[in-house]
C-alpha cells in the first residue's frame, strides 16, 4: 500500500436499503450478552500461530520458492476450512518488463448465498525494504510480519471459526498476490503497473457474473501493538456507509479506543481497483506502525514506522490487535 497526499477521484453510487439493513443487524449486543464482554469466538493465539508459520516459509516475493510454498499452504489451510476454493494464477509483466508468476486465492462460504460479503488482504512480500533506516539493508527483502503475515493469519482463523459456525450469508475470503511490488502511481489509464496486481487482476477477472457483494473490507497492517485504525478518505468517498457501520460495530464491541472516528491518511491500496469497478470496499489499515517518536529540542520529527523495513518482524506484531479486529470482522458478518 501507499500513502497518498492528492484527492483520489471516485464516484459516489446509491446506497442500497439491502446494505444498510443487514449491517444494521450485526448483532453486537447479543455478542455482548453471549461473552459478558466485546469478545467472539475468533482465536487469535491461532491466528498468531498462522501468522508464524506462513513468516516461517520467509519472504514471500512472487518469483521465489517461500513465494511458491506459502501460496502452496495458503491453498491448503483454505481447502480444509472452506466450501470452495478458486484460484486465479497468471503472468504478470511489471513496469520494468519483469515476468512474474501470479496467484489470488478466493476462499468461499455458503457460495450458493446471492448475498455476499467480501474480504480481502495480500499475501505477498515486497522484494525491497526500501524505507529501511539501514542503507545497506533496504536491497533485500523483510519478513513482512504486519504487512501480510498477520492478515493471512487472521484470515485463516476465520476459516476455524466459520468452518464451525457457518455465517448465514456468503463470505470470500481474496489473498491478493503483488500488492507491495513497486511503485504505486497510477498510469494515464487509472491502473497501477508496478503495484496492485492481485486486486487489479481481479477487479478484471471476476470469476463470477454480476458479482456485487453486499460490502467489502480490505485488511490490512492490523496487528500492530499499539492499534490505532482511522478512517481512510478513499473509504469515506466510495462507500460511507461502510465505515460508519464498521466504526459503529467497533464501538459496540467497546473497542472505540482502536477504531477512531477522525478521517486518516489516504491510501492508495488494493480497494481502489475493486472502488474503480463499483464494489463498495473499504480499507482499515493502521498507518503509524512503529515506536512513539522522541521529541528533540520541543520538535517532534515524523513518527519511525516498520514499515517496509527489516523491523517488521512477528515481535511487533500483537494477539490482542489481531483479537479486536478478528471480532469486528466476525461481528460484521453476523
């Protein structure tokens, strides 16, 4: 993903009484009836545990043997815990003329439901850590533990859980490849060469006819220890109703603290292709990953993030974030 200063041009589409209804009725009190707090089935300890298998395989940078074998796992969790599985592999030519061999993987639950919900989060590893302090250090990749490991993590302890307790309407579960390849600067077109290619490659080829799910949420960067999720402005533009029922689930879940009602940083991510094709999707992503800043001589420079850096490693990454997203997402769907 990518931050971004300028406005993202989309365009606002009618809200259907279908969205708003269901999300209404995400049932957060009987959650709270059920645990005597903001808490759901989800397993986080699982979900870390996935988390360090699939950081285990090392970087996953498409083109590599970890990329290969971790996509190769991917499948296979996902084939134990899911109706369906579909895989979209291809052949991507990046900005550069780099041939690559691409995978999305859709996980599927209830896919006979017309009402549909959509997850997604990339499984793959940027070949650079080129925001890395370490000059010397940003030519090789990084371990990519809360930008990729943790989602995936989460994603397949969704599977335990709705494995057990099927959600009443459809879900999808999308791991995108070549998010995190390049540059993230879209071309004269609207499409981003050098970044984005999962989310694009879908966004183009959906498996599906008329494939309109009821809303859809990109994780991603969720596990960091000290959470803080504001609402992205592409989100806020393309679906608004969106985030306020997330926000709102999060608030009834008790975890306002994390889920923050102020607009934050505009991200150029994988839901920009998916909003370039009218799918309401928005993105909850904790940008300030990293230590608190120091203050020096009363100034506080910009804050240290982990960020595409050799730091992001499972130390920095927290059971309890993943545990109070892993029940906003379940809490959504029911």
């Amino acid at each position: 993903m990518n931050q971004i200063n300028s406005s993202f041009p989309v365009r606002m589409f009618l809200i259907p009484a279908l969205v708003a209804s269901l999300l209404a009725a995400s049932g957060c009190q009987q959650i709270k009836d059920r645990f005597g707090g903001a808490r759901t089935d989800f397993d986080s300890q699982a979900a870390m545990k996935y988390a360090k298998t699939d950081l285990d395989f090392g970087p996953r940078v498409p083109g590599t043997p970890a990329h290969e074998k971790a996509g190769d796992w991917i499948v296979a969790q996902m084939k134990q815990r899911t109706d369906s599985v579909i895989v979209q592999s291809w052949t991507q030519t990046t900005a550069n003329g780099t041939k690559l061999p691409m995978r999305n993987i859709i996980a599927r639950f209830n896919p006979t439901a017309t009402q549909r919900v959509l997850y997604l989060t990339h499984w793959d590893t940027r070949p650079t850590a080129d925001e890395d302090s370490n000059l010397g250090a940003r030519a090789g990749s990084f371990p990519s533990a809360n930008d990729g490991a943790a989602e995936v993590g989460m994603f397949i302890a969704l599977g335990d859980l709705w494995k057990k307790e099927p959600p009443s309407v459809g879900v999808d579960l999308l791991f995108t490849d070549g998010e995190d390849w390049g540059g993230f600067d879209p071309d004269s077109t609207g499409a981003y060469p050098d970044a984005l290619f999962g989310s694009q490659y879908f966004a183009n080829h959906i498996p599906w006819p008329n494939y309109t799910p009821l809303y859809g949420v990109l994780f991603d960067m969720i596990a960091d220890r000290d959470l803080q999720i504001y609402q992205e402005p592409n989100s806020v533009q393309a679906a608004p109703e969106v985030v306020n029922q997330v926000w709102k689930t999060a608030a009834d879940l008790g975890y306002s603290k994390y889920f923050i009602s102020e607009p934050g940083e505009q991200m150029t991510d994988d839901h920009v292709p998916l909003i370039q094709k009218k799918l309401r999707v928005i993105d909850l992503i904790d940008w300030q990953y990293g230590p608190l800043p120091a203050i020096h001589n009363g100034q506080t420079p910009s804050n240290p993030s982990y960020h595409h850096t050799t730091q992001d490693t499972f130390d920095k990454i927290s059971a309890k974030s993943l545990q109070i997203v892993g029940d906003v997402a379940v809490t959504l769907v029911k």
